[in-house]
C-alpha cells in the first residue's frame, strides 16, 4: 500500500501523541525505546513495537520536520556506561500535527471518516 503524499500513517500519529505527552510532562526530549515503552504500556501491549519500524518512523518524522533530533552528550552516555542515544524533540509542526491527532482520536465523527480514508 502506498503512503498519500503528507499523509501520516496511525503508528507516526501515535508516536506524536507520545511525543506531546512527554513534552506535557516537562521532558520534552526522549529517546526510542522510551517512546517505545510508553506506547506498549498505554496500548498495554505484551510487547514493544520492532527495532526497525520505530527508527525509521521516527526518521520520517524528523524528516517531515515534525521531530527535530541530536545526540546525546557523550559525557552523559559514558557516565551511564552505555552507548550515545538520539534524542528527539516535537517542532511547532510536530505540535500541531500531534494536537490534530489527539482531536480526531476523541471524536467519533473524525474515528469513523479516519477508517473510511485508511481503506
């Protein structure tokens, strides 16, 4: 199936909402398997969403523009004896997008129109 162009699919809108939830926290930077867990606890998953779906979902989105990422200080990562993490943050426009996902989520209206356009 093909992507429609800027179009988001269900797990990128899900790891937005993630996203501005951690930002609505006060920790506006996370790294993968964080934003991982948070999804698998909040869908109460058995387990976390693949390796390789999450990191290019999340380059997708950094790519879009609505993440921005770095990497992590490398005093911080040897003084965890662990390696670099990328750590992302939500954009302006990862904000909107994030906001807009949220609200269709709750309206049963915008639920039902979101399958029909999925199909």
């Amino acid at each position: 199936m093909r992507r429609k162009p800027n179009t988001l699919v269900p797990f990128e809108r899900q790891l937005l909402m993630a996203a501005l939830a951690f930002a609505e926290a006060g920790q506006p930077e996370f790294h993968g398997y964080a934003i991982a867990r948070d999804i698998a606890e909040a869908a109460e998953a058995k387990r976390l969403v693949g390796h390789g779906t999450l990191y290019r979902a999340l380059d997708r989105l950094d790519d879009f523009g609505m993440l921005a990422s770095r990497l992590e200080d490398a005093d911080a990562a040897a003084a965890a004896s662990r390696p670099r993490r990328r750590m992302y943050w939500l954009t302006a426009e990862g904000e909107l997008a994030a906001i807009a996902a949220r609200q269709a989520m709750s309206s049963p209206v915008s639920n039902l129109q979101q399958g029909w356009a999925s199909q």
